[in-house]
C-alpha cells in the first residue's frame, strides 16, 4: 500500500487545497492510496475544524482519510507504553515533544512514522500543492551520482516568477515516486556498480524554498552559481527572495544525507530512525541518520517537480548568508554529535546501530556541563573548519569574483573564524527564548539525553506499534 501524509498546524485552509490537489492527482491516475493526516494543533477545537474539513472531503470519493491529533495520539501513547514497556516519557517525547521548546514538527512526523509502517509513504507539508511541473531539459534515464545534493537552483524575485518559469505537465505522482522508493539499485540499469536500496524519494520544488539561510548558495558551482551571480541585482535578490526552483535534470541516486521533507517519500518497510522531536531542522538529522544508520540506504532525487506554496510572505533578511554562521542551534548540536560518533561494524544490525547512537548521544548528556560543552564545542568547530576550507577553496577555485560575492564569502569566512573565541557560541539560539544562558545550557544537554533514549528504545517502539496495528490500533483514526 502507498500513502499520502500530510503533516499539519493550525493552517485549515492550506490543509484543505494540499489535501483536495493531492486527492484529485490520485483520481486522476486511478492511484488508490490511504491519506493520512498528521496534526501537530494543540487546541481541541483547531482538530474539530481539522476533522470536520476532512470528513467533507472524504465525501467526494471512496478513499480513506484518516486523521492523528492530539487525542489521537494520546490514546495511542497509553497503548504504545502499555505494549513496549518503554518508559511513558520516552514515548511522550518521540510524540510530543518536549514543553520547554516552541515546535515540535519531528514529534508530528514520529507520529506519522509509527502510523505508517510497512508501507510506502509521501509524506507533504500542508502547504504544499499537487501541482505538477518537470525539471527544465527534462531526461528520464537514471543517473547515479557520488553526490550530497546533486540538484540545480533557479533563482526568482516572487512567488509567480517561480511558479511561471516550470513547464506544467500532469503527472502521476505516487506513480514517480513508485518507480525508485524501496527499490534495490540493481533493478535500474547502468549501476556502475553501487548496492544499496532507495529509502529516501525527493522530488523537485518550485516556490519557497523552504531553507533556513542563504548561506549555501555561497558555496554553488556550475550553472547554478553562473545563474545566482548573473548581475549583483540577481544575486542580492536571491539573498532576499525564498522563491527558487530546485531539482534535477533526471532521476538522479545517491549515497547521500540529504533530506528535505517539504515532500519526501520514504520506504516504512525498513527500519528508519525517528526525526528529533523538537525544533528546526530534524529532516537534516533524520537524513543524516538514515545515511548513517540504514544500511544502503540511498537518495532518488527526482525531476519532477512540485509546489511549496505558503500563504504568508517569507524571506530572508539579506544578511543571513553570513550572521547565521554565528550561532548554532539545538540541531547543530546533534549533528555535530552524530556526525563524531563511530557507525560500527558493517555487519551490525540496523537496529544495533541506531541503539549504539542512542548510548552514545545519552552518555554525552550524562556528561558535566563544562565537559559536555567542551566536546560539542570541538565537534562543532571541526564542521566549522570544514565549511571554512569549502568556503576558501571557491574563493581561489574563481578568483575571488565576482566582488560582490567573494566579499560575503570573507564574512562568512571571518564569522565562522571568530566562534572559536566566543564563549556563549555552544549555547543554541533557538533554545534562548525566554531563557537565560544556564537555563539553555541546561536544556540543550537534557535534549541530547533524552534523543539518545529515544533511540535506544526506538527499534522496541516499532515492533511494538507494528503489533498494535495488526490488533487495528494506530496512531490515526478514519475521519
């Protein structure tokens, strides 16, 4: 069986266009898939209205909607704890998230995760629309790359130059995504040789862009620099404007951590690990992860593209490619974390090394504060360095120009370059809201703690929901 999730907030409208546009794909195509909506609200009566507008829905054809919020998944929580024995707050926290933090997006996903296993699942944000377009120069032979992210950028000033610069042409979505999620690399042609499986499906954007910073396009080459830095105007509004189109030419497979989850798909067949319950960024840790943790696992980037259309305006401030490289954030920390642990042995279960991650990641909190610092401290400053090099070697790779991006690089350079001597740089922003520095620094080693937990106890978590559905007991509930 294939799903559609849909991870949502308090956004009503946008969840009602995602949903109908995806819907009307899979009529389109005589596709039958399950539609699963994951809702992260934390009001009884945003999940009525949720529910209420899904039921309507449901009413114009025969498939199935089902729904996870909070009730939801508070009723499964008692059944997961009751199953597995894993401690209530290991289970609260993979679900919940943590009330001391402001979002809990990787919570919501974790639901939809435990929801959807044995399946192949694309999984979208509510604003996103099932508008199908195809990369420029379309090619549909397989390609297989030793890349982290293989794909070309597009830079626009709004919104409707994104959306008009795509070819539109409809297209089976959960068709695309079926032809690579789950498949062995043998079963394309021209391999070259790697093994591995897809576990990870991207298809292309066009709209917001959905990225924190600008500060990677920094670092682009090739036709995607030579379009970022076509006039210094060009370049300052990619600096401002979140509108690109960002895909591949063809279907491209990669050993790679990246991941995105504006739209992904991904094979619940396998064991993956669970997203970081709280804050921003834990596609990047879930990605990282997968790479890490799933033996084989591989990336399908896609050519065909679809739509992230947020409501409300967004862009990045213009100084954002250099002052982001000043602070970290709680992500950071566990990447820098993830990144300096040692994998294991090639013969290890994938469940054996997700639990070795967890001890790893929990004695790390056990840690004092000063010493637990210390070690993200040098951890951090390591990825730091590296992304120094990068930065220095296309400064030299194009002659320091054009001058207005090579003088952004040397902030960029100079920023990362005085972290080192900052003594408050390990204590992540986004924790900082409303919070002094010791009560950030506290947080921040309980949160690594209590990620570790989770993942230890992950594998038994799994087992136990895959026992509970075969008794008919999930996370969502038909609307």
């Amino acid at each position: 069986m294939t799903v559609v999730g849909i991870v949502t907030r308090d956004r009503e409208t946008s969840l009602v266009a995602c949903l109908a546009s995806y819907l009307a794909n899979c009529r389109r195509h005589a596709r039958t898939a399950e539609f699963v909506v994951a809702d992260d609200s934390a009001r009884e009566e945003s999940s009525a209205r949720a529910r209420a507008a899904l039921r309507a829905l449901q009413g114009t054809g025969g498939e199935t909607i089902r729904y996870a919020g909070l009730a939801e998944k508070k009723r499964f929580a008692d059944a997961l704890a009751r199953e597995s024995s894993v401690s209530r707050d290991v289970v609260d926290f993979a679900l919940f998230g943590d009330e001391r933090c402001r979002l809990s997006t990787g919570a919501n996903r974790n639901g939809l995760l435990l929801d959807t296993l044995d399946t192949l699942v694309l999984s979208v944000d509510d604003d996103t629309l099932c508008r199908t377009a195809v990369a420029p120069a379309l090619q549909e032979s397989v390609s297989f790359l030793p890349a982290y992210d293989p794909t070309e950028l597009w830079f626009f000033p709004d919104r409707r130059g994104a959306l008009d610069a795509v070819r539109i042409v409809e297209t089976d979505v959960l068709g695309r995504h079926q032809q690579f999620l789950g498949r062995t690399l043998a079963d394309f042609e021209n391999t070259g040789g790697p093994t591995g499986r897809v576990a990870i499906t991207l298809p292309g954007l066009a709209g917001d862009s959905g990225m924190g910073s600008p500060r990677y396009f920094l670092t682009l080459s090739g036709p995607s620099r030579a379009r970022l830095l076509e006039s210094p105007a060009a370049y300052r509004s990619a600096l401002r404007s979140r509108e690109v189109l960002r895909t591949v030419p063809q279907p491209t497979i990669a050993a790679s951590a990246f991941c995105m989850t504006t739209f992904f798909g991904f094979d619940n067949h396998r064991l993956l690990p669970p997203f970081f319950p709280v804050e921003r960024n834990s596609d990047g840790i879930f990605g990282l992860m997968v790479h890490r943790c799933v033996t084989g696992s591989h990336v399908a980037f896609l050519p065909w593209v679809l739509f992230h259309a947020p409501p409300e305006p967004r862009a990045f401030d213009g100084n954002e490619a250099w002052t982001e490289a000043e602070g970290v954030k709680i992500a950071d920390i566990l990447i820098a974390c993830i990144v300096s642990h040692d994998i294991g042995g090639a013969n290890d279960s994938d469940a054996a090394r997700l639990q070795r991650l967890g001890k790893y990641l929990r004695d790390l909190g056990s840690l004092t504060i000063d010493d637990f610092e210390a070690f993200v401290s040098a951890a951090q400053h390591l990825r730091n360095l590296a992304a120094t090099t990068l930065l220095e070697t296309r400064l030299r790779e194009h002659g320091a120009s054009p001058a207005f991006w090579a003088d952004d690089v040397r902030r960029t350079i100079d920023a990362l370059r005085k972290t080192a001597t900052r003594s408050d740089y390990m204590v992540p922003r986004d924790l900082r809201n409303g919070r002094d520095v010791s009560g950030a620094r506290r947080l921040t080693r309980a949160l690594v703690s209590k990620f570790g937990e989770l993942l230890e106890a992950w594998p038994t978590l799994v087992e136990a929901a895959r026992r509970l559905r075969a008794d008919g007991c999930r996370v969502s509930e038909p609307v």
